[in-house]
C-alpha cells in the first residue's frame, strides 16, 4: 500500500532563509508525487509534480524537490522564503494502479510560518 | 492551466437543511471529479470519486444517502449533503482531472457551517 509521511507538523524560518519541508513515501510501484499548497479556507494549488522524468522537478515560486528513490524522499525546498509562502503545504503520492488509479494519497501537512 | 470552479464558498444554514455544492472545470473537460472533506487543522479526506455519467464510488464510512453526487456532465459535478447536521459542518473540496491524467486541479472550497 502506498503511504506519504511529511515528518514535520510545523516549520517555521525568518524570511529570506531557505525552506525545507520533508516527506518520504512508500509505494510499490514507480510512484507519481506532488507537492500542494493550501492558504487559510482556500483550496489546494499545485506547486510541482514528478511522474518519472527528471528527478530534480522546479515548480512554481521558486520551489523545487528532488525524487530520491533510494530514500523514498521527495523533500521541498526553496532557497529564500517569502512571507507569501506562509501556508500549510501537503505532500502527496498518486496511486497507479487498479480500480483506484489516480487517487491521491495525502500527507498530514506541514504549517510553513515565516517570519519578518 | 487548467481551473476548477466550485460554488458557493460559504454556506451556513440551519439543521435540517438541504444544501448543494457545484464543482466546474472551466477549461477542460473532467472525466473524473473528486470530493473530499478537511477538518480543521487536518488534511483532506477522500469522500468519493465520481465519474461523467455514471454512479459515484464512495469511500469507505461515507454515506451515499447522506452525500449525494451527481455528475451529469464533463464540466459539472454536485455534492448534495441532505438534511445537514452539526456534525456535517466542514470545509468541502473539490477536484477534477482528465480521463488517466494528473494532476489533480483543486477548487477553493467550501465551507459549510450549519447551526
């Protein structure tokens, strides 16, 4: 069964310093990964995405995660925070196969705080 | 890219209420919507998958009578939560992707309160 742990509930870093927000997954299969973001009473926006090309994957706002199959990780970073980027951010692998193919399996998030 | 229309964004209603939640693909046609549930400071529970023009799968737990979807076109999917309770209060998400492709395209939620 695939499964995603994002390892911290809470993180927080003083504005233009970088961000790491940590997840590793379990999954039998060459998984799919994503990385949302979600601001207060919105719903979730796609940051990136890796579906087996590179492994370094850049998404929006200067985000980027790099696909470690040898450590089941799929860590976010950014290399200067912004005081926009404070948010709650879900890691989150797609299931690939059987009469569920293409549901997502959430992580329980991490609260991004940034501070001035 | 590809956004994802859900309406209302807040509803509060009294106990024994009917209320209906709309989800739009506006740029693309969604073969597969999904509903999900977030409870505060939680992350976002699967309720059921619905699919153009059949009968939605739900989720374990989730009752079908309780939620009712319908998915009638490839743009359009509704969440019905009958006779709401208390307890149904929460903010309700809604996604949308196209037939065996990913990601998911997320709508900005729904918050129900119901008195």
């Amino acid at each position: 069964a695939q499964s995603v742990t994002q390892l911290d509930s809470h993180v927080s870093v003083s504005e233009g310093t970088p961000v790491l927000l940590r997840c590793n997954y379990s999954s039998s299969y060459s998984p799919s990964l994503f990385w949302y973001v979600q601001h207060p009473n919105k719903g979730l926006q796609l940051l990136l995405k890796y579906t087996s090309a590179a492994t370094l994957v850049k998404g929006i706002n200067g985000f980027e995660a790099e696909f470690k199959k040898s450590e089941t990780s799929f860590h976010l970073t950014k290399p200067s925070a912004h005081m926009s980027d404070a948010a709650e951010y879900f890691c989150v692998v797609s299931e690939g196969y059987g009469g569920s193919q293409g549901n997502l399996i959430f992580g329980k998030g991490t609260k991004l705080s940034v501070k001035p | 890219g590809a956004v994802v229309s859900q309406h209302p964004s807040r509803v509060i209603c009294k106990s024994g209420t009917s209320v209906k939640i709309e989800c739009r693909s506006l740029d693309f046609q969604a073969t597969t919507m999904f509903w999900y549930r977030q409870f505060p400071k939680k992350s976002l529970m699967l309720m059921a998958t619905s699919n153009e023009g059949s009968k939605a799968t739900y989720e374990q737990g989730v009752e079908k009578d309780k939620f009712l979807i319908n998915h009638a076109s490839l743009t359009l999917s509704t969440l019905t939560v009958t006779s709401a309770h208390p307890e149904d209060s929460s903010f309700y998400i809604c996604s949308a992707r196209v037939l065996g492709g990913q990601p998911q395209h997320f709508g900005d939620g729904t918050r129900l309160s119901i008195l």
